[in-house]
C-alpha cells in the first residue's frame, strides 16, 4: 500500500474537464435532476449553475438551443428568454429582468484525472 493519500469524492458525476474548452459553457443532464447543470469554463476557471434562470419561480432553461447559454461576446451567461445577464464567477444578474439575483452556484470537485463533480 502506498502512502499517497487518496482523494475522496463526493457528489454527482458531471463530465471530463476536456469536454469544456475554455470559453466555452456546456450543459449535463444528471439523473433525478429537473434543471440540466452549466459548466462554465474561463481563464482557467470553472463555474457551475443549475440551468434556471432567477426570473421566475422554480426557474427556467436558459439556452435558446443545446449549449447556447453564454452571450455573443461570450462574457456572460445569458438567458435568451429575456435577455438577462449574469457574471460567469458569481452567476449574479447584472442586467435584465432578475438584476441582483443569482444563478444557484454548484461547487464542482476536479479530480487529478479530470473527472467533474458536481455536490449535489
Ligand atoms: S426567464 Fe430568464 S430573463 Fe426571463
């Protein structure tokens, strides 16, 4: 046995770090999960929200199709229903409809081979 310590992983299996480039967002469906969960990826960075957009209650997809859920300037995430917009490190609205909410954050774990997490 070596002594490495091992790393212990909790949560829901999203994707491979590979399957989201930087600057990219990309939605995974999780099983018993109504909202797909977004990951987002920039400057090195991932980020993810679950796929409902603050405006209404109980929350909306955002994507006006697969994967469509960042800006044409790709610097927000947006929400094609009524155009809101929402910061990629904090999910919170900074124009639109929902000004001031946010996104639901999930914390995702990278494990050294790349597997993403997500604790939920
Ligand atoms: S449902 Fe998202 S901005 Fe209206």
């Amino acid at each position: 046995m070596s002594g490495a310590a091992q790393q212990v992983i909790t949560g829901r299996y999203l994707c491979h770090i590979g399957d989201v480039a930087d600057g990219i967002a990309r939605g995974f469906a999780v099983s018993g999960l109504r909202p797909k969960v977004i990951v987002v990826r920039k400057n090195g960075h991932l980020h993810a929200y679950l796929d409902a957009c603050p405006h209404y209650t109980g929350g909306t997809p955002m994507a006006w199709k697969s994967d469509a859920y960042l800006n044409g300037a790709g610097t927000h995430l947006a929400c094609h229903s009524h155009g809101a917009l929402f910061e990629l490190a904090t999910g919170e609205c900074v124009l639109g409809p929902c000004l001031g909410q946010s996104l639901t954050k999930i914390d995702v774990t990278i494990t050294a081979t790349g597997e993403v997490f997500a604790a939920i």
